[in-house]
C-alpha cells in the first residue's frame, strides 16, 4: 500500500493544541508503519501570535518548547507568517484543520469562521471547540456534506468516547426517544467527594492540583460545559437546534456539603 500524505492545520495552540501535536510527533512511527499515513504539520496558529506556516513541515518539539517557554512562535525558523489565523488558512489550505481554539457560546467565534473557511476550501475539518457544534452543528455538517469533506466533532462531548458518529451512523436506523448521562466529569469528581463532608472549595483545590479541574473552573462547575453538551445532543440526535437561553442551567457553587450529604441519606445523588 503507498504512503499516503496528509497536510495538516491547527488551529489554537493551547492545551488541547499542544496535546495534539505532542500526540501526532509520539505516534508519528506508529501511523506511517499501521496506517501508511505521513502527516505533516504545515501551519500552527494562536490569537497572540498569528499563524505560521512552512510548507515541508513545521518542527513540532520546536513548536512545544516555543509554547512552554511562552515565546512566539514566529521565532521558529522559515515560516511564512499571517497576522490573522483567517488570513493564513484562506492562503495556504491543506488536507486536514484541527479546531482547537476556545469555547464561545454567544456567536462561536472565532472558531465558527475557521471551520467555515476550512470546509468551503475542501478541508476536513476535526474539533474540540464545543461553540461551533452548539450553535451550528447541523449547518456545519450541510457545508462538509455540499463540498465532499468530513467534519468530526467527537471530543466535544464524552471526549474520546465515539457517541456522536455511534448515533448519527451507528444507530442511523433506530429512534432515540431521550438521552440520560453525566456530562461533566469535573463537577461529579466534586460532588462526589463532598459526599464524605468536605467543602467544596477544597475539594475544587484538589481537582486543580490534580488536573480534573481548569485554573478557572467557571465553564465546569456554573454548568456551560454541560449546557453546551446539552445543545450539541440535541441538534445531533433530536435535529433540535436550541440557543443557550432556552435550556435551564444551574452551577454546583452553591451546593453546600450539607446539601450533598442529605441527598446521600435519603438514597439520592446530586449529578450534573
């Protein structure tokens, strides 16, 4: 079987992009000798840097020592540099863009244009950005559909766990009539462990240090992850598209370690 080439593009280099790149470098033997897959990572972008692109390939623990050390990454050797991500990805392309950039529930932005972009160009588009699949799943799909490409949003909701294509192809032939879960791991690992007494400052503390929680958790723990979960499910399996303010939404900041122990007593669980 011949090698097959793929040009690579992410987009947002923090956490989630950095993981991506670190993963691709990792198992870049395994995906050439399993897959006859060369992936190339020709163009990295954030907000504070602009986008970068080399057409041979950018130099990804180059790339990552740039991150760690909070230096631009424009420092790294004979790319091309755009100002705007916008600008950079309507001028190069490539086979494949990574959406990594952050959550934004009013408009998407600027994670709806990059995806936008990336479609219209003939670009598969693979994200983590919860925003774009909250507000336009549906709208999105029609765009990868109308030109050819796939667009996977599956680490948006149960991260790795392959619910969204399990239902939309999967279960392709059956009829969901309600869907019941956890959606956010964070605000459980708290609840949980203000069952045996503890505050729930503390026990945030603790998921801080240990990495479950966010440096600032008002995403997890005042409910907008779970809502933008909520939304996804909802265009995805029920063809529903909601706005944010249509669904109820409630944070655990409140909930005090008296409230959670009640609960336990008397059979029930606090979940969220």
């Amino acid at each position: 079987m011949p090698m097959k080439h793929l040009r690579l593009s992410i987009i947002g280099f923090g956490t989630v992009g950095q993981g991506f790149a670190e993963l691709l470098a990792a198992r870049r033997a395994s995906l050439r000798h399993d897959f006859k897959l060369e992936v190339t990572l020709v163009s990295v972008a954030n907000a504070r840097h602009g986008f970068i692109y080399q057409e041979a390939g950018l130099d990804i623990p180059m790339l990552l020592e740039l991150a760690a050390s909070r230096r631009p990454l424009t420092e790294h050797p004979g790319i091309t540099h755009w100002t705007t991500s916008l600008e950079g990805l309507k001028a190069t392309g490539g086979d494949v863009l990574a959406e990594a950039t952050a959550t934004n529930l009013r408009n998407a932005e600027p994670g709806m244009s990059h995806i936008r972009t990336a479609l219209t160009q003939g670009m598969h588009v693979i994200t983590a950005n919860k925003g774009p699949a909250a507000l336009a799943a549906q709208e999105l799909f029609a765009l990868a559909q109308q030109h050819g490409v796939q667009l996977r949003m599956e680490s948006t909701v149960m991260a790795g766990t392959p619910v969204l294509s399990a239902i939309r192809e999967g279960m392709a032939g059956a009829h969901i009539s309600a869907i019941r879960g956890i959606l956010n791991g964070t605000t459980n690992y708290i609840l949980s462990a203000m069952v045996s007494g503890r505050d729930y400052s503390e026990v945030l503390a603790e998921a801080q240090a240990q990495g479950y929680a966010e440096a600032d958790p008002t995403a997890d723990v005042e409910g907008y992850d779970a809502l933008a979960k909520v939304l996804i499910l909802a265009s995805l399996v029920f063809g529903q598209t909601l706005k944010p303010d249509e669904v109820y939404r409630q944070g655990i900041t409140a909930i005090t370690s008296e409230q959670v122990r009640k609960a336990d007593k008397n059979d029930h669980w606090l979940l969220h």
